[in-house]
C-alpha cells in the first residue's frame, strides 16, 4: 500500500514521502497562481479543475489553500467566502448549493496526542462530508471525521468536534446544538 493510500484510508503514513510530497507541491503551485486572480479572470476554471477532485463550478474566493486539492469535492453551486483553509488528506465531500464563511477551516488531518509517537512524524486523517444546502459561517472550524447533515446551520466561530444533524443549527467552542430562530418576513 502506497503511502497515499494509507493516507486516504486513514492509516498513519509518512507525510515526506516523494509521492506526496509532489502531490503537494503541484498543488502549491496551481494555488499560488489561483490565488493571483480577479474576479473574470479567464485563468480561473482550468486552475480550479486541474487543482480539485470534483468543482462543479464553485465560486470560491481567493486566497484559498489546501494540501492537495485533489480529495476535495464539491456539489454545484457552492460558495467559499475569502481565505478559507482545506486540509485534504482525506475526503472533503461539500454538498451542493452549500455557502462557506470567510476563515472557515475543514481540516481531516490529524496527529498522535502522545509527544513520542508525534516526533516519529506520523499522521493520518478522517474524511469530511457536508451536506447539501448547509452554511458555514465564518470562522468556524471542521475537525476530522465529522459529517454535517443537509440544510445544518454552523455558527461564526463555531469549533465542530463531532457530527452535526441534519437541519440542526451549532454554535459555540465545542459546537453545540441550539434552537433555530424562526426567519422574520
């Protein structure tokens, strides 16, 4: 097994290895050069296509980083808001129609808690998935292996630490669940 492989399936694996770190380097270039256009700038497409696993068109604004971009997948008509941060070692499945924050971070990747096993160098990943039709307001923060159900409402600044119902709204430092307000018309 590849030390890709073991990274996409969650093992630990060597985050140095050639393999990845190529992976990585490829997409540091594609996001240096996406992160120099403006909005209409024709260069756009083919950098967001040959940077991610799965556009489908989202409108994401720059400045945009990730590890590797290629296990990122979005569903149409998404929207990611200025300086959002995906670390991609495993999936990142973002539902159609679904609206990111500014500084919003999805992060799969993670490390040994134990200071020993942490100097090795090891890590691994969780994969991500949110649903469609969700909103992620700014600042908030992903952490590995959690899945947000469709139409789930993530707070500003919220820090999501487990799995979020569908329809449910999250707020706080560990996001917890909190009752919608009615929309005034």
């Amino acid at each position: 097994m590849s030390e890709r492989d073991k990274m996409l399936s969650g093992a630990p694996y060597d985050p140095g290895c050639p393999e990845l770190k190529a992976i990585r380097q490829r997409a540091q270039s594609l996001m240096r050069d996406y992160n120099q256009t403006i909005v209409g700038d024709d260069t756009r497409e083919g950098l967001m296509t040959a940077l991610l696993g799965t556009w489908n068109g989202a409108v994401i604004r720059p400045p945009f980083y990730v590890d590797y971009g290629a296990h990122i997948h979005f569903g149409p008509g998404c929207f990611m808001n200025f300086n959002c941060v995906i670390l991609d070692v495993c999936e990142v499945r973002i539902g159609a129609r679904t609206q990111i924050g500014p500084n919003v971070q999805i992060l799969t990747a993670d490390h040994p808690r134990d200071a020993a096993t942490r100097a090795r160098g090891d890590e691994w990943g969780r994969p991500i998935t949110v649903g469609a039709d969700v909103w992620i307001g700014g600042g908030a923060i992903i952490l590995p292996g959690v899945t947000i159900g469709d139409g789930a409402v993530i707070g500003a600044g919220a820090v999501v630490t487990r799995d979020v119902a569908a329809g449910a709204t999250v707020v706080g430092n560990p996001a917890r669940t909190v009752k919608r307000p009615e929309m005034q018309g």
